[in-house]
C-alpha cells in the first residue's frame, strides 16, 4: 500500500483550470472520499492520480517516488470508473478474473487461487450467480457490481473509485458501502473514493475532502466536517436539510451586540462570539454584515421562553420523521430549520421560541449567494 501526496497540482484544459493549486494527501491505508458537486474536479483528480491524465503542473507522490511521469501500468493502481466499462465478449467470471491475467503482471497467481480470489470478492459482492453470464445480460446495478469487483480482486498500491455505487438502488447501496468498508478494513487498502453524495462520504470516510470549483474547500474527519465546516458552502452542500444561515447587521445596543435581519428581528450574540463573528464580517452599503450558522439539530424549540438568547417565529411548515420532527420557519427571506425529539403542540403560524446552542453557532466569510424562501 501507497500514501498518496499531491503538492501544488493544477490542471488546465485551455485556459480553463478544472484544479487549481491542490495540496493533500492519503495516508497508507486510509480511506478518502473526495465530494463535491457535478463539475468540481473530482473525476479529474482522480485520473491524475492513476495516470489517464496528465497534470498541468505540480507533483504526484505514492510514497515518496514521484509518478508524474509513469504510465498507469507502471502505478500499480486499481480503478472503478462510474461507467462499467466491461469487456463484451467475456463472462463475468473472466471480467473479474482479468486483472490476475494481464499482460506483464508480475504476480501470476495459480488458477486455484484466481478462482479462490474470484469467488470470494463476488460472494461479497453479491455476484455469484452471474460469474457465467455474459456483460449484456445483466443489469446497470449487477455491471456495477462487477465493476467493482474486478477492482478489488487484486491487490494493488491504491484503489481509485469513481462513484462506484451509483447506479444501485437504495437497499444495495447500503449493503455496498458495508461491504467496501470491511474489504478496506481486512486489506488494509489506501483507497479514494470519489462521490457526489455527501452521505456516502460520512459513512465510509477516514476522512474526507470537499472540492468546489476545482479548490479543497475543506479536509477532514466526517465529523469535523459535519459539526465545524469550514465554509459556508461546506455547511450548505454536507447535511440535509443544509446548515440554517443568517445573515444580518452586527450592531451593539445597551453594551449587547446582535445581528440584526430586516423587519427588525435581531438574534443576541454572546460576547465570547462577538471576536469571532467580526474578523469574518465584511462592510456593505456602510454597514458591518456577518453570516451565522447553525445545523438544524442545535435548536432547541418550545412553547415557552428558553434563555436570555430565545427568540420567537411563526411556524411554517412541519414535517414528521421517524422519531424526530424538522420544523420550518421563515425568517424574512431565509427558511430556518429545526429539527426537534419533544412533543409540541403547535399550529401553522403559531409563534414557538427558538434558542440557538450557544457552543454550536458558527460565523463564515462569505463565499456564495444565500438561496432565498
């Protein structure tokens, strides 16, 4: 197994930069997902690292051997692509068994231990009864599946997957990412694993990286991620619904400072925060402006008045989950998010009082238009 390191690596098609400046690494066996949305560079990110394609400028390190310059044979790495990319002509079983049988494979394993290594990454996967079928009668899910599974029957420095769950249903992709978990654990692989889907990445990460627009918006742990994202889009693009923002004007009245929203409604800051929220404010139309965030899940709600930092606002929808309930309310032209475990009485429009965890607000720089109500 490889680490994996990137210094400074940009990729230009023309003049357009699909990767800009990138630095990261991952370490021998870790986990890494990369997530971002469609057109973030992260496919691209991907093939540089296994060679497909080249970078503009910058260096690719496994180990400390630098590999800009080998072909991917030469990198010892296995890749799943989101298209399945099968060979027509052959089973399933020779499809998975392909990689043990390339050309200038150093080690030729015996046909025993091919069918032992084919066998026993299908059954995991969930392929056995297609190893004698051929590409064209199975489904997008099954190719999928055998995709993935001629990926991982060999052993390989990295393994690179390229949405490989995509296409399954619901219910297979979850039994996948169990199964993808385990086979990184038992081999101890390095693998990055590249998703749109953020709940894939928390579920399956050692750690993760969030790409927007060609740039690593942030890296680290599902849960540094989730609970402290270091931007506003981090906040908006992991976590359903998106983390609640509030943008509004840092004012001080009676030796308290607020951010104040339209309409006049204002949410007090503790003074701890205040230092905070103002070295990420920025000046606009004369006035200081600071952008609050808050995941749903650090609201409490209630009937009755909660602190000093309580304040209130009309109910304006209300949808019931399994055993929580997300409360929607409008603040001027924002929807603010709770999600709550108590038994409320309630009505639509009826004014129920919010109180922000105090130890869980966040402040951010500005770096994207707020969606509007």
């Amino acid at each position: 197994m490889a680490e994996v390191r990137l210094e400074n690596v940009t990729k230009l098609y023309g003049r357009y930069m699909a990767i800009n400046n990138m630095n990261f690494n991952c370490k021998e066996g870790e986990f890494l997902s990369i997530v971002g949305p469609t057109g973030a560079g992260k496919t691209t990110t991907l093939k540089m690292i296994a060679g497909i394609e080249n970078v503009s400028s910058g260096t690719i390190y496994f180990n400390e051997r630098r590999v800009n310059q080998l072909a991917p044979q030469e990198r010892d790495v296995a890749m799943v692509f989101e298209t399945y990319n099968l060979y027509p002509h052959l089973t399933v079983y020779d499809n998975v068994a392909f990689p043990l049988r390339a050309p200038g494979r150093k080690d030729k394993v015996s046909p025993e231990e091919e069918r032992r290594r084919v066998t026993a990454i299908a059954d995991s996967l969930g392929i056995m009864g297609l190893l004698d079928r051929m590409p064209q009668q199975l489904s997008g899910g099954q190719m999928q599946r055998v995709s993935l599974a001629r990926a991982l029957v060999r052993k390989a420095q990295v393994y690179l997957l390229d949405e490989p769950i995509a296409h399954l249903d619901a219910r297979l992709r979850f039994s996948t990412q169990t199964i993808l978990k385990e086979i990184a654990r038992e081999i101890g692989s390095t693998t990055i694993y590249v998703t749109h889907d953020y709940r894939e990445a928390l579920a399956l990460s050692d750690r993760m990286a969030v790409l927007r627009k060609g740039t690593i918006e942030q890296i680290g742990t599902p849960e540094e991620v989730y609970d402290s994202p270091a931007t506003d889009f981090v906040g908006r693009f992991v976590g359903e619904p998106p983390i609640n923002l509030i943008d509004g004007e840092v004012v001080t009245k009676d030796n308290k400072t607020f951010l104040a929203v339209e309409d006049g409604f204002a949410v007090q800051i503790p003074d701890e925060l205040v230092g905070s929220m103002k070295s990420l404010a920025w000046e606009e139309g004369g006035k200081l402006m600071a952008r609050l965030g808050i995941r749903c899940d650090n609201i409490r709600i209630a009937e009755e008045k909660i602190s000093e930092y309580s304040f209130q606002l009309p109910v304006f929808a209300v949808a019931r989950e399994a055993d929580t309930t997300l409360f929607t309310f409008k603040l001027h032209d924002v929807f603010i998010h709770a999600r709550t475990r108590k038994s409320l009485r309630y009505g639509l429009s009826d004014q129920m009082w919010l109180d922000f965890d105090q130890n869980q607000i966040l402040f951010f720089k500005k770096t994207m238009e707020m969606p509007k109500a």
